[in-house]
C-alpha cells in the first residue's frame, strides 16, 4: 500500500476530501465515545443556558449514531483519501462509495494502526502546511486551547500539592473543564447551510478565484502548488490594496 503524505505530492482535490473527512469526524464521529462526548457537551451547553448549542449537539448526536448503525466511519474514510494505490492498482475515485470500498479493503487492519498512521501523516502534512504557509495555517485557536488544557493540569497539580482531597472537583478546575468541554462551537452538518456544503462551495470559489486570476486549472495542482497559488494572490491583492492607499 502506498499513501500520500507530502504536501508536494498529493493532489489538493484528494486533500480537500481528506480534510473534509476529518471534520465530519471531528464534529459527529461514529463510535459510542464519539457519541458519549456530545452528549456531555450538550449537556453542559445545557447547563450554561445555551440552548440552542446544546439542541445542535444532540443533532450532531444523533448523526453519530446513524454512522454506527449505517457503519460509516469517516476517520477511516480520511485515511483512504490518503491511499495513492493498493498492490499496484492505483486508487483515484475520491467519491464516497470508492472510499468505502478502500476501507473495506483494508478492513483486516486492526484499527489502532490505522489510527496511528493517519496521526503521523496528519502530523506530517500540518506541520508542512505550518513551515510553508504560516500566515495561512497557523491556527491561535489551537494554541488557546492547550493553554486552557495546562492551566487546567497545573490547577489539579497545584489541589494535590495542598492536599485538596479531589483537586479536580475545586471549583477553578469544573471551571476549566467545562471550558474545555465547550469549547469548539457545535456545526450543523445537514442543509444548505451545513458544514459540507459550505466546505465545498468555499474549495470551488477558491479554485474559482485562482483561476480567473491566473489562468490556471487549480483542481490539476498538488497541495503546495495550490496553496502557493492562493498566497501568491492573496500578496499580490495586499500590495495592490497599499498600493491604492499610497
């Protein structure tokens, strides 16, 4: 099996799936974990009155489970975006019944491997992305939300250090916790207005945009070369706007 993992080499449609993927797993998973999760968050969302949070949860829930029931794992699908070819015979339908075929494929796969190369080509790609394209991709509310995740760690620390019997029930750590719980905003992922759909529509002006600009078949393009394209426009758009102003 060979899988792409360089951003000089992997085509940006394949990788636009992939990601897609990956945030359909990130907001509704398809495992009882993935499913425990949103509801604590709901009902957390629940508990600081947002309601209307707290209902897209569940919505989000409920998909989960009808991912389970239907066996759709769109972690897996992710990783079969990354697959260039099987025993030679190369794997190029990005659709989702070719992606599920692949996954099927490699069903024997004991899933804790798959995970773990997924991790490492994602790892690998981000960290690419971040050297190449800072301005692009460098993402604060990551950062924010390790720095809630350490703060939270050194308060539990600290309630040990004193002898606080359950430092992780004090009243700053449920603070922290429920701040972690909450933090990423539920999406809608069905409509119009969906998460996917929205996904989609942004790739195709993106594509859109570079070509108008520069006479070009983004869609063609590998990874860097797209969004080398795309820095190159948004510079070009910044200098132009100076310029104006000057």
């Amino acid at each position: 099996m060979e899988i792409y993992d360089a951003i000089d080499e992997m085509p940006v449609v394949r990788f636009h799936k992939y990601q897609k993927l990956l945030l359909i797993d990130a907001g509704i998973g398809s495992d009882i974990a993935s499913y425990d999760r949103g509801m604590e968050k709901a009902r957390q969302f629940i508990i600081d009155g947002k309601l209307d949070k707290a209902a897209q949860e569940l919505e989000n829930a409920r998909l989960c489970i009808h991912f389970i029931q239907q066996g759709i794992n769109p972690k897996h699908r992710a990783f079969a975006a990354l697959v260039k070819s099987i025993d030679g015979v190369e794997c190029n339908d990005m659709s989702d019944d070719a992606l599920e075929k692949v996954t099927k494929t490699l069903q024997d796969t004991p899933n804790n491997v798959l995970t773990a190369l997924l991790e490492a080509v994602k790892k690998k790609i981000d960290s690419e992305l971040m050297v190449y394209f800072p301005a692009i991709f460098n993402d604060s509310s990551v950062k924010e939300y390790y720095d809630l995740l350490k703060r939270r760690a050194g308060e539990i620390l600290k309630g040990i250090a004193e002898g606080v019997d359950e430092p992780d029930k004090t009243t700053i750590v449920e603070k922290l916790t429920a701040e972690l719980i909450t933090y990423s905003k539920p999406q809608s992922f069905t409509g119009s207005d969906g998460v996917e759909v929205q996904f989609d529509r942004q790739f195709e002006d993106l594509c859109l945009a570079l070509s108008e600009q520069l006479h070009v078949e983004p869609k063609k393009y590998s990874v860097l070369e797209f969004y080398n394209a795309f820095d190159f426009i948004r510079e070009r758009a910044k200098k132009a706007k100076k310029g104006g102003k000057n």
